[in-house]
C-alpha cells in the first residue's frame, strides 16, 4: 500500500477509499486471507480493462505507471489504482467482452508443449461419486545409471566437538544416502574488500540412479554453531573459514557447519560471484523463468543514465538478461529472505533448463577453463563429467525437486546482542532434511505418477502454466496445457478420472491448489491417459508460500 502510495503520490486513505467503492461496483472483490487483505479484479472488472486495451484508449500520468507495477490479474493492493482510473475513465465498459488469447509457452520452459485436446463439458455435480476399486496407480520403473562415479567421493572434513556447556547444539546425525549420491553446495557471494558475507546458499544433491535432482535453499540468517569458532549466522562461514585458514578454506568450514547442523555430508562446492553469475546467464542468452509472485525493486545499474534500473516482474513466464537474473534472484526489498530463496531456485532451474536446450553439456571438456575462471570449485573435470551425464538422462519436469528451510521450521530471534536471526527447530529440520534430499520416488512417488492436464478458464494470460508448474514442483506429472471452452470459470475446479475411494493424490493436489471439496468432480469423460483435469478460475492464486507438508500435514500458506 505505502509502495503504490508512494509511485502513485495517492493518498493511502483514498485508495482505501477507492477500494470500497469499486467493491460495491462490482469491479472488484475481497479476500481476507489470515491478515493480507487481497483485492482482484471481478469478472466485469477485467471485461473493463479487456474492453479499454482493445479500444487502444490511452492517458498520461499515471496509467504508464500502473501498466508497470499492476499484476496480471492484480491480485495485490496495486490493482486498486488500476480499478480506480477505470472508475474515473470507462464505468461504462463492464459489459464488453474480453478477446480471447491463446496461451503461449516461451521455449524453453520446465513445462510441456500446449497441444490441443477436448475441452471439459461444465457439468457441475453436487456431490463428486467414487468408484469402490483401489487400483493403484502404475509405478514407473527406475533406471538403473548409467555410470559409475569416476573417483571416491571426499570424506567429511574433521569437526571439534565444542567444549561442554556453552549453549552449543549437538550434531545433527548424519543422513542416511546412497553411495552413489553426490552433494554439492552451491555459494553466491559478492566479494569485496572486507568482511563480505554469503548471500545464496543451496545444497544440490544428485542421486544417478533414478536419476534425480534436490534442492535444499538455506537462509542466510540460519542461527547455527559454526565449527571451531562460535554460534553465528551460517552466511558468515565462508568468510570466517578464509580468515583463519580453515582446511578447505571458506568453502571447508561451509562444508563442515552444514554437517554439523544439518546432518549433510557436503562434498564439493562451487561459488561464484555476482558479476560472474551475470556473464554465465548473458553468454546463455538470457534464461526464461516461471514467475509466481510478482516483484518491484530498483537495483544500481552503471549502464544506466542515472545510475539505477527498476525490476518490475508480474506473475508469468519472463526472459531474463543476466544483470535481470540477479537482480530477480538477490531481491529483499519487498520480499523475505525465504520467498529470495525460492526465486534463487527458479533461476537455476531456468538455466540447466537453458543449457539443455544449447546441448552444452557434452562439450564441458572445451569450457572447463573458461568455465573455472568464473566459477571457483573442487569438482574435477571427470566428476564433472560424470555428473554431466546424469543430468543429461534429468526429465526436468518431473525428476528435480525444491525444498526450502522456511518459517514452519525456523523462529525469528534475537541473539543476546541484538542481531535478528533464524533459529531453529532440531527435530523439524531434521524431518525437513530427511524430505528434501530423499528421493522423488521414495518422498513423492503417488503425486510422480499421476498425471494432469491444464485448462486456462480465464482470459488471464499465462494462468494455466502457473498453475502447471506449481502442480509440476510437487511431482505430478503435467501432460498438456490448453484453453478451456470457456473464460469464465470464476473457481478452480478438478476433474477426478481416478475415482478411487483410497490412496488418491486428489487430496493432495486440491490442496497445493486450494481447490475446495465442492469443486473436486467426476471426470468420467477424460480420455485414458489423464488423471485429472484442472481448469484454472479466477480465484486461482499463485503466489502463496507451500512448500513442505511432510511433516507438518500443512505449510505457510501466507501471500
């Protein structure tokens, strides 16, 4: 609100104002969600705005600025200036009707290609029936690798114990892995003369045998014993480690605080700095990320004429340049540290994604040197190879997983000298470690196989593929993205082929996509390869924070 308030120079009153009457016009609706008021557009509310694009109208002032800072479907306060133009503008227009857009996927994109199928006939049943059979599923079987791994991976470096009653936690046991698995911890940094610190954390753990890919992002403010040296934020080791001439430097004693609180045998890094991450993404070309939230900041940009460039990035699928990338993946301004670690996660994503589709991986001999002249690493060139191969048989869409240590395992405190940290609960990230880093097919093998189709029904651009890719990141398999047969589903609804009284991950996914009982039916139409059917409506939201419900039976659910 003080944001728009701000871009705006409105009145934060006026806008509260605005919103109630717009509320009463219909324009607009409400949702109070725990304490975030939301506010989105109605359905005669974006008849307005699809009516005003299409008649070309265009005003001075502030409508360059809203085009700029208003979400797709504006489900956040922003839209409330939208809304409050049109009032002054079109009040007239609500009954033109919208023109339809087909859906596009940018290329490349974790998601699968639009293909047309058969439209869902909207058959609204009361009461969804269930078919006595328990059938399960069919269970894909898991190839076996290809390789073995070229060299022994390295053992834990030796930890000291801390002296007895000091306030110090006791290590985290060791987690049980194949002995094929190989960690890496992957570190961003922006060096600098003095005391610099670490701002990305991720460890990436790699098992050949499916094969599969996790991730755990680690918050900079993690309040953790640091080996060796005292209790501290984990976002200092690295430097700390360089200081003192750690065995392994930085990296070693980043290797050794993860072990020791987190139970994860580390055994290679990589790090790169800012302005080396920007060269790799700008040599790829750009990557393509999925963006679920929307995000605004302005960053210092020297190539630009007054020295800052502004990041406006709504809910869709973005290009990005490499200074774009960064910018999108160190965010704070208006965001946390958790929802940074998610986006860290997207921009990953779309660079393996990037570096698939170019075939880079078979010729990592010939950029092996320029390759270590911007990334630092103790990874040979063999094991890098090896790896290379193991990614190269990766299904990105279904065979990479993303954790997160977020606030359902983790406490905001204040350390004894007044620093704001994250503590945390032993047993829950345990349990959270535990999840993360097992497998696909052992941590989510009834959502891997099931398999799901989305339809848009909402003129709102991109909304099926937000929805995909969500579904997508807790391991369903997503088979088609299309149009529906209609823009004005204003709920979500799930089509249930299964029919199964028991083991269904309907459950699961209604939840991932806050889909009410009342909107789970029958899908007794659906051709034979499609488990569900999800029509995305305009309640869909897909920005809210969900990502680890096995332990806790739910999650974070805040906007």
């Amino acid at each position: 609100m003080a944001y728009l308030a701000n871009r705006l120079d409105v009145d934060q009153r006026r806008i509260l104002k605005v919103i109630e009457l717009l509320d009463k016009a219909g324009y607009v609706r409400i949702q109070q969600m725990d304490r975030v008021t939301l506010v989105g557009l109605s359905l005669e509310g974006f008849e307005a705005v699809a009516a005003l694009r299409q008649n070309g109208q265009r005003t001075s002032g502030v409508v360059p600025v809203l085009a700029k800072v208003a979400g797709i479907g504006g489900l956040t306060i922003l839209i409330v200036a939208l809304g409050w133009w049109l009032w002054q503008q079109v009040p007239h227009a609500s009954g033109a009707q919208p023109t339809a857009k087909p859906v596009a996927l940018l290329n490349p994109v974790v998601l699968p290609t639009a293909t047309a199928v058969p439209l869902p006939t909207r058959t609204h049943v009361a009461t969804p029936t269930t078919a006595s059979t328990d059938t399960p599923l069919p269970v894909p079987e898991t190839p076996t690798p290809t390789s073995d791994l070229p060299e022994p991976l390295p053992t834990a470096i030796p930890v000291d114990e801390p002296a007895a009653g000091v306030g110090i936690p006791t290590p985290m046991p060791l987690l049980e892995q194949s002995a094929e698995t190989v960690n890496i911890v992957l570190l961003g940094t922006d060096v600098t003369e003095g005391n610099w610190r670490t701002d990305t954390i991720i460890v990436v753990s790699v098992d050949p045998h499916l094969p599969s890919v996790s991730m755990l992002s680690i918050p900079r403010d993690l309040y953790v014993y640091i080996p060796g040296w005292q209790m501290s934020r984990i976002n200092t080791a690295d430097y700390h480690g360089m200081r003192v001439g750690y065995p392994g430097g930085g990296p070693g004693l980043v290797k050794a605080t993860i072990e020791y609180n987190l139970g994860i045998r580390v055994h290679y890094y990589a790090r790169a700095d800012f302005q080396g991450f920007v060269d790799i993404v700008d040599t790829l070309g750009g990557i393509d990320v999925v963006a679920d939230c929307e995000l605004h900041d302005t960053f210092p940009d020297p190539a630009a004429p007054n020295g800052a460039s502004d990041i406006d990035i709504l809910p869709g699928v973005h290009h990005l340049e490499g200074k774009q990338a960064l910018w999108y993946a160190r965010s704070r301004w208006n965001t946390s540290d958790f929802d940074r670690g998610r986006r860290q996660q997207r921009v990953l994503r779309g660079t393996l994604a990037k570096i698939k589709q170019m075939d880079l991986l078979p010729k990592l001999p010939e950029l092996w040197d320029e390759l270590t002249q911007t990334i630092e690493t103790d990874l040979s060139l063999e094991t890098a190879l090896w790896l290379a191969k193991v990614a190269g048989r990766l299904d990105a869409d279904v065979a990479i997983k993303s954790r997160f240590i977020d606030n359902t395992v983790v406490e905001n405190w204040m350390t004894p000298e007044g620093a704001a940290v994250l503590l945390p609960n032993a047993s829950r990230v345990a349990s959270l470690v535990a999840d993360a880093l097992a497998p696909p097919d052992t941590a989510r093998s009834r959502q891997a196989i099931a398999r799901v189709e989305v339809l848009n029904g909402t003129n709102w651009p991109n909304w099926a593929i937000l929805a995909a890719d969500r579904v997508l990141w807790e391991g369903f398999q997503v088979v088609d993205i299309a149009q529906a047969d209609s823009m004005d589903y204003q709920q979500t609804v799930i089509l249930d082929a299964t029919q199964r009284d028991k083991g269904s991950p309907v459950n699961y996914l209604a939840d991932v996509l806050r889909v009410e009982d009342s909107n789970i039916l029958p899908g007794d139409t659906l051709r034979d390869d499609i488990d569900f059917r999800v029509v995305v409506g305009y309640d869909y939201t897909p920005c809210y924070r969900t990502y680890w419900r096995a332990v806790h039976g739910s999650a974070s659910t805040s906007p």
